[in-house]
C-alpha cells in the first residue's frame, strides 16, 4: 500500500519510510542540531539485524530522514548494530554499541554461541563515521555472565569515563556492569554496580546512568519481572530507581522503588540524553517485543512497524521522576477551542491529528472516550485505559492513583500518548482505528477541556 493512502502513518512522531524500528540510540545535540539514531531494519517490518537509522532536527519536533548511520558490515557486528549511546568529546561525537553476531551451530544463543562485543565509533558531523573499533571483546566480559552483555551507555564523573552494560548472569539475574576508561579506549572492569533481586528479571536491558539536580537515576528495561495486580503488565517493561552511585566501589545503592516509566502497552528502552540547554530528554521505543499473541500491529502488512515517543523532558518533583512532552510540541498547536463542560461534551470534527488538554476539579469518576472504541475511564481512584477491537488485542491497563487534576492527550492517526498530572504518570499505545471509523472525543464529567487540532510536522514551519 502507498504512505499516502495509508491512514495509520504517524504525522508527528519520528518513524523511518519502511520496515522495523526499535530502541532509540545515541541521541545527542551537536552544534545546534539534534542527531537521533535508532535500530531499524530498512527491508522488514518484522526486525533482522538491526542498522542504525539517522534522523535529524533542529527543535526535536520535524525531522529530517536521513541516510542510515551504520550498518551491520562487520565481521564484529554482523547479526546487528545494536543499542548504545554517545558523548561529545572535544569537538567529536563517541558513539558506543554492541556489535551483535551470532556463530553459525546448534547454539542456544543465550548461554553460547553468540558475541556482543563493544564497538567504539568516532564522527566529527554526526552524519559521518571516522572510526568504528572493537574496545571490549566478548571474549574479556568477566565469567558468570550468558552471551547477553550488551547496550553500552557513557557518562561523564570526576574526569573518567563511565561504561553500563546490561547484563544476564549465569544464574539468570538481570544486572549492569561498569567499566572504568581515561580516554575512551581503554575500558577497565570496575564491577557489578547492582543486581536484581529474586523477582526483579533475568536481563536488564538498555542501562542509563543519569543525574537530575543532583540525584541518581537508573533507567533500564527489565525481561522477566512477573506481573502484580496492576503493575509490570507488559510481558517486558521498563523504568528507573533513585539512589546513591559511587564509581569508586562500582555501587549503586537504591534509595527507593523501581517505578515503570510507562503504564501503557507501547513503550520499551528509553533513552535519555542532555541538550545544548541542559534538559535532560528521554525517548523511547513506542512498542515492545514479544506482545504476541496477546497484540499486535497490522501496519506489519503494510511494510512498517513502530515509531518513537514524542520526546519527553524529565524533571525530578516531589520525590519523582516527571515526563512532560518536549515543550516544543505546542508549536504543531492550531487554534486551541476551550470549552467547560458540566456533564458531557463532544467534540465536534474530529481530526485524526490532535492534543487535548483537560483540566479537571476533584471528582469521584470521569470518562473520556476517544478515537473508535477507546476509553479512559476513572473510578475507585483507578485509572483505566481500554481499547476495543481497535487495539488488536490490546485490552486494558490500570494506574491506581489518588486523585487525576489534569490529562493532556496527544493523539496521532495510530498512536496515543496519555499525560497524567502534569507528567507524574504516561500511558502510550498504539491502536488502530478502521478506515471509515467515526472518530470521537467525548467526555463525561466536569472538566475544562482545550482542544487543539495539530499540524503534521512534516508541514511544520516553526525553528527549521
Ligand atoms: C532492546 C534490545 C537491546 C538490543 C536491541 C537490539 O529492545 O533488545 O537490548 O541492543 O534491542 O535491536
């Protein structure tokens, strides 16, 4: 089917033309633009070995496909160029990711028969690869750990340079590792800077060592924590800890519970990097792995899968970590219509790209429903998000909160990200409204709701 008539394209979040995309890599803003790259397999909507495909954007907002950054053309990388991060460094751009290979035999691919090795990559544009070199060899990772040591993320302290990696032990224990360099060359074992607990996962993926205002913050995305009532209902999620790190000992001490980023049924291995302006920006994969059969994504039939979240600045308040959409966003806003509602309300004239901002006094329930047969229902102090057969399988996920004072709802064609009191809580989805679907914004309750039909980025003629 041809983009132009296909009416789940996203027209705001960041998507390649064709086939798969996964993690978010190497962000980063280099002399003014922002460089994002991301896993992507050009020719298959259902994965392979993975390049790295490049966007770039000067307001995080319209982006600009551009050829892909990496390929796997290694003899070190393969079955895949896999995840990593970057830091600028005197002018260049030093990016880290795991070449990914896979050695032809009856292997299981988890306890043998598999490299992920560390691959240091210099550029002086971003568009450009200088040098591409293994650093760690899977062959030096230290011994307890399977083949699945991967996803390199760098941060600067005290004048080194540190390395997390996440890791399957042998004793299937999710855990990061740390190493230890002067120069980004030579990496030295520093140790294993925490492990998970019984329940905590077999593999944590895509570690991020970051600081906000001072604190701590580890974000990874755990396989194989077992669901509770309402949380960790993904069959894979993803989320972060507060807590004290000291490089010296290779320890990092929680300080509190590891709260999922995301309560939605798409998003998977954020990411997050500063910009230019000191904000601390995360994106992520609006989609998981290994939804099946549970759900599914029919754009696979047409040649492409998944897409990005919008971009989302965090900042620590009360004691949390808050997402807010990248505030840029407002800049896709035309005229806003407010409109104070006492009981229930329709939108008229839906259109397929909007955002709407709710603000709503205290209540006992309230329900919004929107695009063909979706919901958000609130009652018993739970938060509901449901689809019905426009989730192809995606059914209901729950966030037990206190009291809701606002919701701001950013719709695209085919994707929803939902905004919960100013950011304390996200739920995103994909969903798939059919073609002559009667599109609707409707809300039951008392509320003030501004409602902002979007203009396609692509149309976007704002800081580019
Ligand atoms: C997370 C992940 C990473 C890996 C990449 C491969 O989604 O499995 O651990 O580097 O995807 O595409």
């Amino acid at each position: 089917m041809e983009h132009q008539e296909d009416q789940w394209r996203l027209k705001y979040h960041l998507m390649p033309e064709t086939g798969w995309l996964n993690d978010p890599n190497g962000a980063v803003q280099f002399n003014g633009k922002y460089h994002i790259y991301y896993q992507y397999v050009p020719e298959d909507p259902n994965g392979g070995a993975t390049h790295w495909g490049h966007q770039t954007s000067t307001d995080l907002v319209h982006f600009h496909q551009e050829p892909i950054f990496m390929s796997p053309d290694q003899p070190f990388d393969i079955d895949g160029v896999y995840s990593g991060g970057s830091i600028v460094e005197d002018g260049v751009i030093h990016y880290f990711y795991t070449g990914n290979v896979k050695k032809p035999g009856d292997y299981d691919y988890i306890y043998n028969g598999r490299e992920q090795n560390v691959v240091h990559v210099t550029s002086r544009d971003g568009y450009t690869v200088d040098k591409r070199e293994v650093v760690i060899p899977h062959a030096e990772f230290p011994d307890g750990y399977t083949d699945h040591i991967r996803d390199p993320k760098i941060i600067e302290d005290n004048g080194n340079f540190y390395m997390v990696l996440g890791a399957r032990r042998c004793d299937n224990r999710g855990s990061i590792l740390l190493y230890v360099s002067e120069n980004l060359e030579d990496w030295d074992f520093k140790g294993e800077l925490i492990v998970a607990e019984d329940d905590e996962g077999y593999m944590w993926e895509c570690p991020d060592l970051l600081f906000i205002d001072g604190q701590a913050i580890l974000i990874y995305s755990p396989q194989g924590i077992l669901p509770t009532e309402y949380k960790y209902q993904n069959t894979h999620v993803a989320g972060y800890r507060f807590g004290d790190v000291d490089f010296e000992a290779a320890t990092f001490t929680p300080t509190g519970e590891f709260y999922e980023l995301d309560y939605g049924f798409d998003f998977y291995a954020p990411h997050t990097f500063e910009d230019e302006a000191g904000r601390r920006i995360q994106l992520a994969w609006m989609g998981l792995g290994d939804t099946m059969p549970e759900y599914t994504n029919p754009t696979i039939n047409r040649g492409w899968q998944h897409a990005l979240t919008i971009p989302r600045e965090l900042t620590i308040e009360a004691g949390k970590l808050y997402q807010r959409p990248f505030h840029e966003y407002e800049g896709l806003r035309q005229e806003g219509v407010q409109t104070n509602v006492n009981d229930q309300f329709t939108v008229e004239n839906i259109n397929d790209i909007y955002e709407a901002v709710v603000e709503l006094p205290e209540q006992e329930s309230f329900e919004i429903r929107f695009g063909e047969d979706s919901q958000l229902v609130f009652e018993d102090k739970k938060l509901a998000l449901s689809h019905g057969p426009s989730g192809y399988g995606r059914r209901k996920r729950i966030i037990e909160v206190d009291a809701v004072s606002n919701i701001q709802l950013f719709v695209d064609t085919s994707a929803v990200e939902i905004y919960i009191n100013d950011g304390e809580y996200v739920m995103s989805s994909r969903y798939y409204p059919s073609e002559n679907a009667d599109l609707r914004l409707e809300l039951y309750g008392k509320a003030q709701v501004t409602y902002y039909p979007l203009i396609p980025s692509k149309d976007y003629k704002g800081a580019n």
